[in-house]
C-alpha cells in the first residue's frame, strides 16, 4: 500500500498520529508532494495542531494554487484559530475553485454560520443538498440554517432526516433536541440530550442543553409564581390598616409558601428523572457551585498578589531590586496557581465526583 493510501486508512480510524508519522516519513523523500501535504494538514487538524496544519496546507496551495483541497484545509484551520475572516476567503477561494464539490460548501456553510450570515449560508447548505442529497450532514446544515432563522419545524424537519441517515451521531441529537426544546418540547428534548450525552460524554453542548433543559423543566412555573406572588405585593396598600408590620410579616409569611411549594415541586419532578439524567445534574450543579465558589478566591489571591507587589516597591534597596520584588509574587501566582490546582486540587475534587 502506497504512503497516502496508508495514511488515507488511519485517518479513517481517527488514528492521526500514526497516520502523522507515516506522512512525515513519506513527505521525507518526496517533499513536494500535495497529497501528502493536504492529508498532513488534515491529521494535524484532527490532533488540534492548527498552526502546523496551516503552515502545511498553505504550503499544498502553493504547489497547486487552482486546486481546492488546500484552500478547504486552510479555511477548517483558520477557522479553529478564530480567524473567521480568513476563514470565510479560503473557504469562498475553494468554492469558486470547486462549485460542483459538496465538501467545498461544506466548509463554506461553516464559516457564514458561525457569522450568523444566515441568508447566505441557506445557500451554502442548499447547494450541499443539491450536491449531496444522502449526506446526513448536508440535512444538519440546512437544519442550523432553519435555527438560526428560527423556523424551528423545518430545522427539526432536516435534523430527523440526518439522524435517520446517521442514527448515532450525537452532534445531530443534540441539535434535534435543540429545535424540540425551541418548541417547548422538553420531555422529547430532554430523552434525546440524555441519548446525546450517552453516545459521546465529551460532548460539551449537549451536556450544556442537558442541563439548561433539565433545570427549565424542575423549576417549572416559576415564572408563574413570581407572577402571582407581585400580584400580592401590589395588593398590600389594601393591607396598610393593619399596620406595616402585619403587612410585613405577610409577605414573609407568602414568600415562605412560595419557596417550599417550587422547593417541593422540585423534588417531586427530580424523583421522577431518568436515573442517568438525575445524576448527571446534580454533578453538573456541583461543577457549577465549585466554579461560582472559586471566583472570590481567585480574586482574594490576586488582590494579595498585587498588594504584596506594591510593598516590593516601597522596600528601600535599588530600583532593580524593587522590580525583582515586585514581579516576584505575580510570577509566582501566574505559576503555581495554576499548578497548585492541576496537581492537588482537581485530584482530590475527581474523587469526589466534583471535577
């Protein structure tokens, strides 16, 4: 099997650091190779080396400035290096190069979407269809599209078309729980995150809808009963014969009800969670509460940084001497803060299930 072939099967596999190797060794003796380059810059995109990827797919687009795998490479790393702008040239280059190529408007529906050109990127995704009609991700794209554009039966429409086409991509269930959720479908929403969260647990976003749809559906009118509990603040004036402090000690007395009739009804709906997405969220409340905890000690640390760096500067010893003092302290926070929590904090906070 020639090197590309070979590298072509392990980038199959996800295998892209062997598939890295064996492209180097092959670049090795023949350097000028586009093939060789364009399947590099795609490994070492799939390993989040973006900076190298680029230098290599920049380096395919000069050997072959008509030819549009590069350009399409150079637009995914640019993309992934923030660089949205540079991102949406390359990719608008590979089109015009490649109007007939699926994979082309792929990354160019991509680029507008993450600019919110909702309009344009309908387009991109038409054309992916058009191209590719029995591609799952062709139907996901025109399904961001429909969300963006908050035409949220037609972009649940596109999404059951692509999980139909692609049962167990946990990308497309999370997105056909998104536009259930638009329509205050949360039951259905939250069965098909949890089903997401199952086929891929480090798939952040849908942890994150997980959460935000489990915590809409527990704290379940709510809304309503703040509602109802200002219509009763307005309705005081009528209680001020009675003096302000009976009123007062109404109001307590209302707001108390309030809290354990939502604490209540609270309880009663995380009971009756799936066992899974129960726990799930009370982890994921964990996270949350650990992370709103630690913002005061990190700004308490930072404030003693600076404090201890400005006496550095009032020590009476020469100008060089007070600089060593001063940056001391920051450098030793910028440092071993970070250390400190990767190395003994984070440990102790994973076994408790906290991290």
């Amino acid at each position: 099997m020639s090197t590309a072939g070979g590298a072509r099967a392990l980038i199959a596999a996800a295998r892209f650091e062997d598939a890295a190797r064996l492209l180097v060794q092959g670049l090795a003796t023949d350097g000028e190779s586009l093939e060789l380059l364009c399947l590099l810059a795609q490994c070492e995109i799939g390993l989040g080396r973006l900076a190298e990827a680029l230098e290599h797919a920049g380096r395919a687009a000069a050997l072959d400035a008509d030819g549009e795998w590069p350009h399409r490479l150079r637009a995914i790393a640019l993309e992934n290096l923030g660089r949205k702008r540079e991102a949406l040239e390359a990719s608008e280059l590979a089109v015009s190069l490649a109007p007939e190529l699926a994979l082309a408007h792929q990354v160019h529906c991509s680029q507008l979407l993450r600019l919110r050109r909702w309009k344009a990127a309908e387009e991109a995704a038409t054309a992916m269809l058009r191209l590719a009609p029995e591609e799952a991700e062709s139907h996901n794209a025109l399904g961001r599209v429909h969300l963006g554009l908050k035409r949220w039966k037609l972009a649940e429409a596109e999404f059951s078309e692509a999980l139909r086409l692609q049962p167990d991509e946990a990308v497309y269930v999370n997105n056909l729980a998104v536009a259930l959720n638009r329509q205050r479908r949360r039951a259905e929403a939250q069965q098909l995150l949890t089903r997401a969260a199952r086929l891929d647990p480090s798939l952040k976003l849908a942890r994150k809808n997980l959460f935000s749809v489990t915590q809409a559906r527990l704290l379940g009118g709510l809304g309503l009963s703040i509602f109802l509990s200002l219509q009763l603040l307005t309705r005081t004036s009528s209680l001020a014969r009675y003096g302000p402090i009976m009123v007062a000690l109404l109001i307590v007395m209302a707001g108390i009800v309030l809290v354990l009739v939502m604490g209540g009804v609270a309880v009663w709906r995380m009971s009756r969670l799936d066992p899974t997405v129960r726990s799930f969220y009370v982890s994921e409340v964990r996270r949350r509460w650990l992370r709103l905890a630690l913002r005061p000690v990190v700004l308490i640390g930072g404030v003693l940084v600076l404090l201890v760096a400005y006496l550095g500067l009032l020590v009476d010893r020469p100008p060089v001497y007070q600089l060593v003092l001063a940056a001391l302290p920051v450098v030793v926070w910028a440092l071993g803060a970070p250390w400190a929590w990767n190395r003994f904090a984070r440990p102790w906070l994973a076994t408790r299930g906290w991290d």
